[in-house]
C-alpha cells in the first residue's frame, strides 16, 4: 500500500508539474535561471550523464547526491517559510477589503455635499441673473420703441411733405423724400393691424399713384401724341420727374420711355411709309442717316433730361430697329418680285454696317428688357481660317462690283446681330439660287480653262500641283459662306451647304475624274530578241511624262480638296445653329474626293505595272533550261529597272507635297509585281540548275531595286519606310525560296520535302506541284512526291483554321547544296 500511495503521489506531482507554454513563458522571465532543474524540458537521464559522462565519474556519485539532497532541504525550507508567510494574508486582504469600503462611503457623501452646494449656487445664481434679464428685456423694448416712434414721427411728418411738394410739383425734394418714406415705411409692415399705421400707409400709396399720373400727364404735356414736337430744350421739371419715376412703380417708368420714344419715332414712320419712294431697298440708307441725325439731334436736346441708367439713347436705336425691321418685311412682301441679289446684298451690307455701329456704341443692355428678342446665343469664332485675311470695305462704298466682297465679319460678341437683318431671311433663296446659278457657271469655266489651257506640262510649276481652279472655288465658298452666316445662321446655311455638297461632287467628277488619262488596252509588247538587243523598251510606257505630271496634279487636287471639304464641315457647323449642326455632313464629298485619289494611285500602278509585263513575259517564255553559265543581270530585268527609273522619279517629284500618297504608290506597285513576278517564275519551267542561279540572281537585283524604289533616282538618300520594307523583303523572300528549293536535289525525297516546307512555309499541294514542275520531274515522281509532302505535312494544333498556308521558321537548311553557297558568294560579290 506503502509502494502505490508513492507511485500516486508522484503522479499527482508530475501532473502538476505540466505547465502551460504561456504560464512556462512567464515564470521564465520573472525568474530567469540558467539551471537544468528548471528547464521545462527536463530530461533526467540527460542531465545524469551530463553530470557522470564517464565510469571514473562514478567514484564522484556520493557527492553528488549529497550536493542533491543539499539542494531539496534548502527548497523544501524556503517552501516551508513561504507558506507560514501566507498564513495570515485572508485575514490581512479581508481587512484592507473593509477599509475600502470605508472609505468608498466616505468619498460618496463627499461627493453628494459638493452637488448639493453646487444646485445652491446655480439656484442664487439665476436669482441674480432673473433680474439682469429683465433689465436688458425692458432696456432692448425701450430702445425699439423709441426707435419706432421717432420712425412714426418720420413718417407721419414725410407724409404730410409728401402731399404737399406733389401739389406744388417740387419734383426734386419728392425724389428724395419718397425714397426716404418708403424705406421708412418698410419697418411698419408688422405693424399694419394698427388703423394709424395703415391709414399712413394707405396715404403713401395715394401719393405715389397721383405722382405717377401726375408725372405722365406732365411729359404728355411737353411731348403731345399728335402734332409736331414742343420746341425748345427740357424742363427742369421734368428731369426731376424722371428721377421720381425711379421711385415709383416701374410701370410709370415704362410708359414714359414707350411715350416719349413713340413720339420721338412718329416722324421716321411718316417719311418711310410703304408707298413713299424712300422706303423702297435701294435707298435703305437714308433710313439708317435719318435715326444718326435724331440719336444726335436727342443728345443734345434731351441727353440730361432722362438718367444715364435709362439707356435712353440704345431704347431708341432699339425701337428704331424693330420698327425698320417690321416695315422693311412689309415692303418686300409686297414688292418681292423686285428683289434681286445685288439688291439684296446691297441692303443686308448697309444693314449688317449699321448692326455692327450699333454694336460698337452701345452694349445691348436693353435688349433683355424687350420681349420676342433675345441675343445671339454663339457668337462667331474669329479664329475662324475661313475668315483670315478678308479685306473689309467702306461704309460709303456703292460700287457693283463691291457687293459681292465678303463683309469684314462682325464682332464675335455683337448683341444686334440679326436685329433688323433678319426681315431679309425669308428673302435668302434669292441669294441661295443666285448662287447655285454662279457655281455652275463657275464649274463650266474651269472645265472651259482646262480645255483650252490643257493639262499641266512636264517640267514646269504646274506640273503635279494643285489645280488653280480649285483654290479658286474654295475661296468663293468662302465667300459665300461668310456672307450667308452674316444674313442667316439657319435653314438658309442648309440650303447653302446643300449647294455646296452638289458642286463639290461636280467638280470631283467634271474637273478631276472627267479628265483622268484613259488606261490603253494597247500593250505594245516586247519580243524576247528586242530584250536581248535592249531596244525599243520605251515603247512599253503607256502615259507619257505630260499624263504622268497630270494624274499627279490631280491626285495633289483632290488630296487638298479632302482636307479643305473637311475643314468647311468643320466651319460649317460653327456657324449653323446648334439644332443644326447635324445636318451639315460633307463625308459623301470627302469619300468621293478619296475615290479619285485612289482612281489616281491605282492608274500610276497600273502604268509602271504594264510597262513591266513585257518583260515579265520574256522571262517566262526565256529557254531557263539550257542555260550554261551564270552572267550578269538579264536583259527583262535590265528593262523592268529602267522602266521604273523613268517613272518612279517623275512620280516623286509631282507628288513631293504628298508624301504619303507616294508612299501608297509604292506599296501598291509593290504588292501588284511580286504576286505576278512569282506567278511568271512559276512559268519559267523547266528550269536547268545554272537557270535557277540565274533566276536567283536577277530575283536579287529586282529586291535590291525594290526596296530603294521611294529614292530611287533622287540625290537625297531617304531610308523607306518600315512597312513598304516588310512588304518587299516578305514577298522576293519568297520568290528566293521558291528558286532555293528548284535548286536543290530532289533525292532523298523525304529530305527534298522537309526543306520544302522549311524554306516555303506553305502548305498548298498546288504550290507544291508547281515547284516540281520547274525542276522537270515526270508525272510518276510528281504524284509520289505529293503523296510524301501530303504525309510529312506537320497536323495543325487545335483550334486553329486548317488554311493551306502553315507558318514555319525560315532558317537555312543543312542540305544546302555547295553550289547553293557558291552563288550566295557570288551575289554577295556582285553587292
């Protein structure tokens, strides 16, 4: 029993010697300790044969259970001495427990005096302040009713004046002193249920409705509906008059300013009746002299009679526009069939001149206050190019031939813009028609010109620039579009464009494709002897240098026609109203001057492309099989580069304004020879070993001819373009290919088709077959090599499209024949 309570009890130690990490963690660093004993991970049989690590230790083993037992005696007193040392702390802890709470209640009644001393000092402090406050109530009352009453004092005495200088008319103290009641009554609106206060209220009202009839009786007085004006300057009076109407309800001010203008006015209607020969357009400047002399006549009789901030002078020139525009309206309804354009124009010029005075002496404030009239919302760009450069013309200019000079346009910000010019708008379609008749006869000239003068000649300024004509027709759209956007910026500009849409596409075709050199079907043809003798190779050109030059011009024509047609759309649509502006479209023209410019590129092609069939059709009927040495360059070759030396620098300098275009020639012409190059080598058959090194070499010279094609000829090295480079280097890579692989043998077959589809990188059959062709196999050795390419083909990965062409590496293969190299060196030599 002895043994098991032993066994348990050191159990029950070791079960609680099993600490946690965290709790291991916190003894270690409150008592840090170097020794193993206090190791978490004690293991007693490491740390025995740490202490006896040899058998001669073992002589030393009743020391070091002495030391040992030393050890636990010492642990076991300071355990013994801690725990007699905690035998009193519950009673200590519940001890200083009972003192807290001592002292907790002692704290809180403390705490409960201060808030009740404190409720007793707010309660004495308010009791204080009661007092205060109602000191300030009663000093802030006594203050608003001193206040009123002297306002009441004010008022009732201000009244009392009121009605007494209205019945002697002192017009200059009431201005002031009816300005000065009226704020003072303002502060008795909460006060209005008194019947005093209304009483004086209502007295001001009667006041100021007697001032108002009396002050318009007073101008009706001085000014008289009917009968000639009072002669003499203004009264005093009536200045004073009108800085009361200020005051007044603003209704009496309108009706002075309608009155005094509409008598002021009642002359001009006289002398400018419908049936007076004046009225009539011719003479619409006498109209515009006549309200000169009476704004003049106005400053100064009457300039200091109405206050500045009546704009008195603008309400009449306003008035004056308004009524010219109604009568000027009636008169051309009635007379409209005697409205020509010079006419027209003569009156919307002088009526345009007389906005844009207006404009420059007055600021259009009234403009806001007069219904049905509203300014401008966009005003004109004056970076407008359309408008550079426009010369401007006199006032007193009434020549024939200047009417029809575009205005100097008018200021961007011009509030009067179309105040009295816009009676003339339902008149426009006179001047629409004028134009289109103008336009087409513009049209029959220049093809008339062109005719008699004939197309541009070699050598000279006008060869490959842009036409005259057209230059010509953009600057009379500009004057007409500048004309019509000072007389209208709505449907009249519609119709304008409309016009221009039908000219633009008649000069596309009358001028530019009307007189396009016709392509010849004739092909004068080269023989293979006339190769050989490199005779009469000039005779294969179909357009001389004259039809060169003119099919240049062209095209620079109808480039500068695009960009122009563009920038009118552009232009266009700024001066169009903005609900407008998506009817302007010019992109049918554009497309149409774009046709003619590829028409053009594409007849530069075609010529330079025939005058190398020939000789591309020598080469294919050329004997490639007996051939026995490898020479120079062949006789085709020999002409196809001088054909492309005589044309291609003719081209370049006809096309030197247009680059790019030049550019699109080459890659077209580019793209048109290699496909037929390689279809006329595909001809050649059969072709001997040294034929085939001869084909490669001269393949090689046209490359090197090709890629300095864009400089060839010019004394200024130009690099070419990076894409007509690809386009070329691509394309006689190929046509090198196909010669490489003719050159090589045929045995073994299997390495015969691999290099095949290394160099080619084509899986067509028929291209195949065709390269068998040219070596001259037989018909048996053809469809067993078509059965073994058919086989060695490589399988396409998934999902891509099964095409005939497959995309492999190009490198040189190792089966390359030495004389493969040999003509490599002697290309390389001939470079």
């Amino acid at each position: 029993m002895m043994e098991e309570e032993e066994f348990e009890f050191a159990e029950d130690l070791e079960a609680i010697l099993h600490l946690t990490p965290e709790v291991q963690l916190a003894i270690e660093q409150v008592f840090p300790s170097q020794d193993p004993l206090d190791r978490a991970d004690f293991n007693a049989v490491e740390y025995i044969n740490t202490l006896f690590p040899t058998e001669q230790s073992l002589a030393k083993i009743d020391d070091v259970v002495n030391k040992i037992r030393l050890k636990i005696r010492r642990l076991d007193d300071n355990i013994r001495t801690v725990v007699r040392g905690q035998t009193n702390v519950g009673q200590d802890g519940r001890q200083a427990l009972e003192e807290a709470q001592i002292a907790i209640q002692q704290l809180f009644g403390k705490i409960k005096d201060i808030k009740d001393k404190a409720e007793k000092s707010e309660q004495m402090v308010k009791e204080i302040t009661r007092d205060i406050k109602q000191l300030d109530h009663a000093k802030r009352h006594l203050t608003t009713s001193i206040t009123t009453l002297n306002h009441l004092h004010m008022l009732a005495g201000g009244v009392d004046s009121l009605e007494a200088m209205t019945r002697k008319r002192q017009y200059g103290e009431v201005a002031n002193l009816l300005q000065g009641v009226v704020n003072v009554l303002e502060h008795f609106h909460k006060y209005m249920g008194i019947p005093q206060i209304r009483q004086l209220s209502e007295r001001v009202k009667a006041a100021q409705s007697e001032l108002g009839t009396q002050i318009l009786a007073d101008f009706e007085e001085a000014f008289p509906s009917q009968g000639s004006k009072r002669p003499g300057g203004p009264s005093n009076v009536l200045r004073d008059a009108c800085l009361v109407a200020n005051v007044l309800d603003p209704r009496i001010k309108q009706e002075i300013i309608k009155k005094f203008i509409r008598q002021h006015l009642s002359e001009y209607l006289v002398l400018f009746q419908e049936n007076q020969d004046v009225a009539w357009l011719d003479k619409i400047d006498r109209r515009y002299a006549w309200i000169k002399r009476q704004l003049l006549d106005y400053e100064e009789k009457y300039g200091r009679m109405f206050p500045e901030e009546w704009c008195m002078t603008e309400r009449i020139a306003v008035e004056f526009c308004h009524i010219t525009r109604a009568e000027l309206a009636k008169v051309m309804r009635t007379r409209a069939k005697e409205i020509e354009v010079k006419l027209l124009l003569f009156a919307i010029q002088r009526t345009t001149n007389f906005e844009g005075l207006l404009a420059k002496r007055f600021t259009g404030c009234t403009l806001t206050d007069i219904p049905g009239w509203k300014r401008p919302d966009s005003p004109l760009d004056p970076t407008n190019p359309f408008l550079e450069d426009e010369p401007g013309e006199e006032a007193g200019t009434e020549k024939d031939e200047d009417l029809t000079k575009p205005k100097k346009p008018k200021a961007p910000d011009n509030p009067f813009h179309g105040i009295v010019s816009k009676c003339f708008e339902p008149h426009l379609y006179v001047y629409i028609e004028s134009q289109d008749k103008n336009l087409g006869e513009l049209i029959d000239r220049f093809v008339a010109d062109f005719r008699a003068q004939g197309p541009p000649k070699a050598g000279t300024e006008e060869g490959g620039a842009v036409l005259p004509s057209c230059a010509d027709l953009f600057v009379y759209y500009k004057k007409c579009m500048v004309q019509c956007s000072q007389l209208s910026t709505g449907e009249p500009m519609i119709a304008l464009t409309t016009i221009f849409q039908k000219f633009l596409r008649e000069y596309a075709w009358k001028i530019l494709s009307g007189n396009l050199p016709k392509s010849s079907t004739n092909s004068g043809g080269l023989t293979i002897s006339s190769l050989l003798k490199e005779k009469e190779v000039s005779e294969a050109a179909k357009f001389t240098v004259d039809e060169l030059c003119l099919i240049c011009s062209i095209l620079s024509t109808a480039e500068y026609c695009l960009a122009t047609t563009q920038q009118l759309e552009e232009k266009l649509k700024e001066k169009v109203d903005k609900v407008l502006v998506e009817r302007i479209n010019l992109t049918g023209e554009m497309d149409t001057f774009s046709t003619v410019i590829s028409n053009s590129i594409q007849l530069l092609v075609q010529d330079l492309d025939a005058a190398c069939d020939p000789a591309l059709t020598a080469m294919s009927k050329m004997p490639w099989q007996s051939v026995e040495h490898v020479g120079d360059q062949s006789p085709y070759v020999t002409s196809i580069i001088m054909h492309i030396k005589q044309n291609v620098p003719i081209i370049r300098d006809n096309l030197a304004s247009t680059r790019k275009y030049f550019t699109q020639f080459c890659i077209k012409f580019t793209n048109s020879f290699i496909p037929k190059f390689i279809n006329h080598l595909f001809r050649c058959k059969p072709i001997s070993m040294v034929g085939a090194e001869q084909l490669l070499l001269d393949t090689h010279s046209l490359k090197t001819v090709l890629l300095d094609l864009p400089s060839i000829g010019s004394q200024v090295l130009r690099k070419a373009p990076a894409s007509y480079t690809k386009i070329v280097v691509k394309g006689m890579t190929r046509a090198e290919m196909i010669l490489k692989v003719v050159m090589a043998p045929h045995e073994p077959p299997v390495v015969f088709v691999d290099n095949y589809i290394k160099l080619l990188a084509d899986g067509n059959p028929e291209t195949f077959q065709k390269i068998l062709e040219l070596k001259g196999l037989k018909r048996s050795e053809q469809s067993s090599m078509l059965e073994l390419f058919r086989q060695r083909l490589p399988t396409p990965p998934s999902g891509a499209d099964g095409g005939p062409s497959l995309s492999f590496s190009t490198p040189t293969p190792e089966q390359e024949s030495s004389r493969i190299r040999k003509l490599e060196k002697l290309i390389k030599k001939r470079l």
